[in-house]
C-alpha cells in the first residue's frame, strides 16, 4: 500500500469569484488579445508570439518588467476543457504545472487557481526571489478588473434593433479631452446617457474599489457628427490592464438588424482574418462578436434581435 505525498510544501492556491459569466472569462483567459492586456504581476506588460489553446500547444510569451528586463516564458498546454478547464506546464525555468478550473454560477464564474512546483527547493526559490504567491494574487486582481471594464463596456452597446454603424474608440485615459475637442469641430451634443464615469458603476461586494484617478475616467460616451454617424468612446489606460497601439484603438462598430444579417456580414469580414471574439449570444443580451479582417481593420457586431 503506497500513501499519496503531500504537495502542499511546493504549491499555491488562489480562488476568486468573478461576476461575470464562464463565457467571458474563458473567452479573456484563452484569447491572447485579452491576456496580454492582463497578464503579469503589477508594472509588467507582454509580448505574446504563439499561444495555441489546445493539448500540446505551445504558448510563447515575453513579460517586460517594470525595469526594463525581459522574462521568456514557455509553456505546453496539457488539458483543455472548454469553459471548464485548463491545464498548462511551464516548461521554461522555473518549472511547474499550473491548473485553472473554470465553475459557472449562474451570471458568475468560480475560478481556482493552482500552481504546482517540481520541487520544494525551486519553490522556496520562486517565492522567495520573485514572490510568485504575491504575483499570482495580483494577477488575479488583474483579470478580475480587466473583465469588469470589459463587461461594463460591452453593456453599453444600444440595447434597441434599428441598424447603425458607428466608430467606437479607446483612449489611454483622455477620452473626455478628445471627444470636448471633436465636439467643439462638429458642432453637436453628446447624445444616449451624455458622459458616464467609471464612478458610476455600482461597486459589486467583494470587489476592490476604484482608485480616485480611475472613478473620473470616461467609461462611455456618444457624440453624433456627420450624416447620423456616431462616435462612441470609452477610457482604456494601461493601468487598468490595457495596451494601446495606434490600429488596435479603433473599431468600426455594426449594428445590422437582424441575427441573419449580422452573420452573414461576420462571416464575410472574418474570412482571412482573425477572429478575436466568436459571434455568440452574450450575458448583456446581444448577438455580439468581433473580428479584424484580412487587411487589418477591427470591426464589432451587435445585434439585439432575440432568436
């Protein structure tokens, strides 16, 4: 008779109940647009060259620390269970095996996290040179406000069925200097809601509070300015998890009226292009995905037709 060896001398564990549906966090864990906007201990950003979410898949990625060094980090995926689970092991020093176990709570998602270190040794080396227990808390805290910014933007799309394009932007926090200054050009009111803050979300239990300087950023606006085109813009600084480059700050947001239309249109932009959000029936209730065609425009599809 052999008796199971205790781990618990090389492992850490972490849980944390997202409010969000099991769609949406598996949807910013796998995708590497989004992880890459969360991932990392705070000050870190990433490079990430292959991230193939499937048994033996490689993923590939370089973290930048906030000094300027760079940490190469490779892993092979193990399991993959859709919206249930993941399992991936970092085969690049130090080594271990991490687990991410996804649990649907009606709107919400259950997520555990473990990491499981090849010896005790490397462990206590890990934590003690690069406080991975403190660096795993944070990226947690990460991804949870990384997908409250993205759920709460994506609640802001029209919730009527007329068909309307417009232009949605993000700013690295001066959305309200900018859209003040094509107000001034175009002669119009901001439209919908006028400006919203992020202030004005209602604080959900459990959550950490906004800072100060995140409260007062714009978390949506909607300004007309020619021939019933809307310009639509939310705050997207790096220090609520977001990377701005000039091409990835722009969307051309559709909004055709019916399910049939809209992916027939998806389906056509997507060709030879790069689906960044399957075109799914979403928690805020619309028909929503999101693509960047073959000669690397970005658009969104919205529609609020019910089946």
């Amino acid at each position: 008779m052999t008796t199971k060896q205790s781990t618990t001398d090389r492992e850490i564990r972490i849980s944390r109940l997202l409010n969000a549906p099991v769609e949406l966090v598996w949807e910013v864990w796998t995708n590497p647009d989004h992880i890459k906007n969360w991932w990392g201990p705070n000050g870190f950003t990433n490079t990430i060259t292959k991230m193939d979410v499937n048994p033996q898949g490689e993923w590939n990625l370089v973290m930048h620390g906030p000094d300027g060094t760079d940490f190469k980090n490779k892993s092979v995926f193990k399991e993959v269970d859709k919206f249930k689970k993941i399992s991936y092991e970092h085969v690049s020093t130090p080594k271990f095996i991490a687990t991410v176990e996804f649990e649907s709570r009606e709107e919400k998602t259950f997520l555990k996290w473990h990491m499981l270190f090849e010896s005790k040794e490397e462990f206590v080396q890990v934590v003690k040179t690069f406080k991975a227990d403190e660096g795993l808390k944070q990226n947690v805290e990460k991804l949870d406000a990384y997908i409250r910014a993205q759920q709460t933007i994506r609640k802001q799309l029209k919730t009527n069925t007329f068909a309307r394009t417009c232009t949605y932007l993000n700013f690295p926090g001066n959305t309200e200097e900018a859209f003040n200054f094509y107000k001034s050009v175009f002669k119009t009111e901001f439209s919908g809601k006028g400006i919203q803050r992020f202030e004005d979300i209602h604080a959900d239990a459990g959550h950490p509070p906004l800072s100060d300087e995140h409260k007062k950023l714009i978390l949506h606006v909607e300004l007309p300015i020619v021939g019933g085109h809307i310009l639509m813009a939310t705050d997207a600084p790096k220090s609520m998890g977001f990377e701005l480059i000039a091409g990835n700050n722009m969307h051309i947001s559709v909004e055709p009226e019916t399910r049939k239309e809209t992916k027939r249109l998806y389906d056509a932009l997507s060709a030879g292009g790069k689906i960044t959000m399957e075109l799914q029936d979403m928690f805020f209730g619309s028909y929503y995905g999101s693509c960047t065609d073959k000669f690397g425009i970005n658009w969104m599809f919205n529609c609020n037709e019910k089946k």
